[in-house]
C-alpha cells in the first residue's frame, strides 16, 4: 500500500474515532444546566448533600482506582480566587505544579484550575476534615459561571493518568476548549 494511501486510511480512522466518541456523549441534567459526558462515566448518587451530581470516571491503564467529578451550586459559593486558592492548597506544596486558564463555554464563562502532585484526598464525613496522602494526582475543577444561575463548580480528582485520559471530555462536558483558554496568575 502506498504512504499516500495509508495517510488516507489513518484519516479516515481517526476521524471515525472523533465520530465515535461524539456518538459516546450522553446528557446529564445538573441543577440548571445540562452536561455532556461520556456513557462510561457513571452517574451516582451524591455522597454528600452539598453536591449536586458525582460522577465515576473509570481508571486509565496502569492505575488503581477510577476518578471522580463532583458537581456543586450554591448560588454565589465564594469570590473566584478564594475557591483557586482552597482548591491548590488541597495538595501539597512539595512537589505541586498548578496552572489556572480562564475560557468561554455556551453556559458562561469559567476558570480552570489544574494542579498536580500529591492531594489530600478527602477519607470519610467531611465534618471530620480527614485526609489521606494521594501521589502522582490530579485536580481539573471549574468555576462556570452560569448567567442568571449563579457559579457551579466542577471538580474531577483522581490518579494523574485517569485525570489526564479524562480532561478533554471534562472540559466538553460543559463546552469548554483549552485551546480557546488564557494563562492566569495561579498563587
């Protein structure tokens, strides 16, 4: 076969890839907006009676446990760095790397924090603020904020890997595109 026409076939395939995963997205109704995510994240039942919706990410090749995305509304919920701060200080200084990009979506505008190393991983009732040390993680959260609705916060967490397979459809989920994205000052 000629590198012509194998060029073509790889086209073909990956276009049909994107295709696919189109196809893939279903929708979740959240509060007052409707996400798009993909059929292999499980909706459950929120384990606390602040989130609105939670969802199972399932675990990239190599990792142990699946990822979660918490979904919260609480009208105004905090000034927008308050919530970037309290979300980079949920991992360790040692070791972190963090990034914070603001973006446009269909419903609103939004600000992405992105932050790797080791996390504090919520263990039990968040009355008790307990934690345990999680390595080589990852956070994607977004502050959208929605006209009319107020601010709702999406927070995926998990092991790097699983995060990092997950984060473009986190950010279709809600009509997000990094490339679309500005730097902002993250601490």
């Amino acid at each position: 076969m000629s590198t012509q026409c194998n060029f073509a076939v790889a086209i073909l395939f990956v276009a049909g890839t994107f295709a696919l995963a189109a196809d893939d997205l279903k929708e979740a109704k959240v509060g007052d907006i409707t996400l798009k995510t993909p059929a292999s994240w499980k909706q459950s039942e929120p384990t606390s009676s602040l989130r609105l919706a939670q969802f199972e990410i399932p675990a990239a090749e190599g990792d142990k446990e699946s990822a979660e995305l918490a979904i919260f509304s609480f009208g105004g919920g905090g000034g927008v760095q308050a919530n970037v701060d309290r979300w980079i200080e949920q991992f360790y200084a040692d070791g972190r790397k963090s990034k914070v990009t603001a973006g446009k979506s269909a419903l609103g505008e939004y600000v992405m924090v992105d932050v790797t190393g080791t996390y504090k991983k919520p263990v039990g009732p968040p009355i008790l603020r307990k934690t345990e040390a999680q390595e080589n993680a990852r956070m994607l959260a977004a502050i959208l904020a929605v006209e009319g609705k107020g601010n709702y916060f999406l927070k995926m967490t998990g092991e790097k890997a699983t995060v990092t397979a997950a984060a473009e459809a986190f950010r279709t989920s809600f009509g997000g595109k990094e490339a679309d994205e500005k730097a902002l000052p993250a601490e």
